[in-house]
C-alpha cells in the first residue's frame, strides 16, 4: 500500500526539525571547544584578542559538520521514529496495511536530499572556509607555510641571511627521490622585499637539500639581462618537506577534486588521499542512510515498552559509533593500499544496511 502524500510530508516535516534541532546542539557544542581550545593556545600570543578567536572558531566549524552530520541524522530518526511510536501512529497507520518501508521512505528521501546537499553546495563552502582558516591560524599563531603547489606550478620560499629567495615552477614531476623543474624562476630578494636578482632557466632538479638550476637568463636590480650558467643552491627544502605542503584534501571542493586527482597522477605523485577523500564524499549519502537503517533498527516497533528505550537507544548510538570506527579503519586501509578505495569508503555503509534491512524484515514478518 502507498503511503499517503500528507502522512509523507508529516514524517518528513518532522523528520527535517528533528535534524535541524540535533545539528544545531551538536555545532553549538562543538564550536564552544573549539573556542576553549583556541583560547587555551591563544594565551601565549599577546596579539591574539577574543574576535581573533572567535573568527577561528567558525571558520573552523564548516569543517566539523560533516563529521557529526551522520549522528544528527541517527538522533533525528530515533527522534521521529519514537514520536511516531509513542503517539500510536506507527499502530494506527500499521493497521492500515502500511509497512515499515512506508514509514522509512520520506525519512531516506530527506536524508538524502541532505547527503546530496553537503557533497554538492556545502562541500565547497567547508573548503573555502578552511583554507581561510588554515591562512589565519598561520598568521595568528605564526605558523605559516613557506611552501605552495597548485595547477598554477610549484612555488617554494626560503630565507638564506637576511634575504628570502622564492622559487617557482610552471610544472614538476617526481621521479624516485627526485623532483624535476620545468621553467624555473629564482628569485632573491632585498630585507625589504625588493628584488635583488632574478634568474629564469628552463629547468631544475631538487635532489635531496640541493636545488640545481641549468643554465639561462639572469636579471640584475638594474635590469640588466645577461647569460647565467647552471649553479646549485642549497636548500632546506627536499621531497618530503614539498609533499606534506600539498593541500589537504579537505581544502578542495568537491568539483575541483578530479582535476587536482589527475594533477598529481600526471605529475607523479601520490594521489591516494585525495582519491580516499572523493569516494568518502560520494558514499556519503550512503553513510546517512545506513544511519537511518540503524535507528529503524532499534526504534521501528510498534510495542515501546518504556524499560526498553533506553536499551534500545544506546543500542543504536553503540552501532553508530561501530559504523563510524568501522569506517575511519578502512579508510586508513584505503590510504595505506590494503584495500581498493571504493570498497574501503562504500564497504561499511553497504554492510550496515544490509545487516539492518535483515533485521528489519524479521521484525516484520514476525
């Protein structure tokens, strides 16, 4: 039997406020942590004032939603399915030849119109807000990276005495333990930020803390232009230190992941966190889902005793918190190639489902 379109939308009307009740709690509570912590670290800073950290904090905060997204779905659902169970609808409308699946199907509709709301809108904007916050974080606590890669090339700065020298690379690959240059500027200059020299070459080679520039083109301060022959530049700088300044999978949209995917697999270097990061994001409608199924699980039953509900809801937080473990260890397998990255970012929730369906169609058919 069909469920009727104005019981749908009763379900899903209280569904969508239950979530948006549980989702505000847990932002709130996160973001007061969040701002206790960044003012425990603030006091050693005497430039760091209150709005300072309470800036930080929401830019923090796009970021933490994803993660406690599944659990505001989890305590929705518990929340609608017990509402519907200690009013008697779930009896009333059971004993209208409606089924479980009647009453899961608005609150999956919902849950995934959300799922696919955070990949495709909100996914951008927790990215641009953590880059933001990565730059002010540096600036405010004096941790700032001299190193940054991008479509645009590599570009690498240094101090050597009193003169920074900034390096830039139109493109680079990396082969063994080595990393290729292509059309290198070297630039050095002045305490004050002046250019001093500039040399431009069609290529380099970083190997090990040596950076070794062929010959081309040297400009003075003046302007003057003459030939300059290869020369070798000691640097702090080597491959490790270049890799772990590659930007985080999570400062990088959704639809701009791909690209930045191919980026690296054309350039040579290791794209299996990016890759880990692009599936998680596409299994995430899944993950909520899986999360809707638990709380069917646990709180779908027409007979709500009430000495077992709290049994019941631990119950469900327990498996919540399983589906979560049981995902951060198989995408670390994912990362490390112990397993293929769709089975390591699909797997859990595909699992979790199935175990809850059969749960579930016990429970129905008695």
């Amino acid at each position: 039997m069909r469920l009727p379109s104005i019981l749908s939308r009763y379900i899903s009307k209280n569904f969508f406020l239950a979530f948006l009740g549980s989702l505000f709690v847990l932002v709130a509570l996160i973001l007061l942590f969040d701002v206790i912590d960044l003012l425990r670290r603030a006091s050693s800073e005497e430039s760091m004032t209150f709005g300072d950290v309470v800036s930080l904090g929401f830019l923090k905060l796009p970021q933490m939603v994803p993660i406690i997204l599944p659990f505001s779905i989890l305590i929705a659902s518990l929340i609608t399915f017990y509402r519907l169970s200690k009013s008697n609808e779930l009896v009333i409308a059971r004993s209208a030849g409606l089924s479980v699946w009647n009453f899961l199907m608005p609150v999956f509709v919902v849950s995934l119109l959300i799922g696919i709301f955070n990949v495709t809108i909100f996914n951008p904007f927790s990215a641009t807000m953590r880059k933001k916050y990565d730059v002010l974080e540096g600036l405010k606590f004096e941790n700032q990276s001299g190193f940054s890669w991008s479509s645009k090339g590599l570009w690498l700065r240094e101090k050597k005495g009193d003169n920074p020298i900034v390096i830039h690379a139109d493109a680079v690959h990396q082969r063994d333990r080595e990393l290729y240059l292509k059309d290198v500027s070297v630039l050095v200059l002045n305490p004050d930020e002046t250019l001093s020299v500039q040399v431009e070459s069609s290529a380099g080679l970083l190997t090990g803390h040596t950076l070794t520039v062929a010959e081309g083109v040297l400009f003075s301060e003046e302007g003057q232009k003459k030939k300059s022959s290869a020369f070798s530049l000691p640097t702090e700088l080597n491959l490790e230190k270049i890799m772990q300044t590659f930007e985080e999978p999570e400062e990088i949209s959704f639809w701009q992941l791909p690209s930045f995917i191919d980026l690296l697999d054309r350039s040579g270097f290791s794209s299996i966190r990016h890759k880990m990061h692009f599936y998680a994001l596409l299994s995430s409608p899944l993950n909520l889902l899986a999360m809707v199924f638990i709380a069917a699980m646990f709180a779908l039953s027409p007979n709500q005793r009430q000495g077992g509900i709290l049994m019941k809801v631990s119950g469900a937080v327990l498996f919540g918190f399983l589906l979560f473990f049981v995902s951060k260890l198989t995408a670390a397998l994912g990362t490390s190639g112990g397993l293929p990255v769709a089975l390591a970012t699909f797997g859990p929730s595909i699992v979790m489902i199935f175990v809850a369906v059969s749960v579930l169609l016990h429970l129905e058919d008695g």
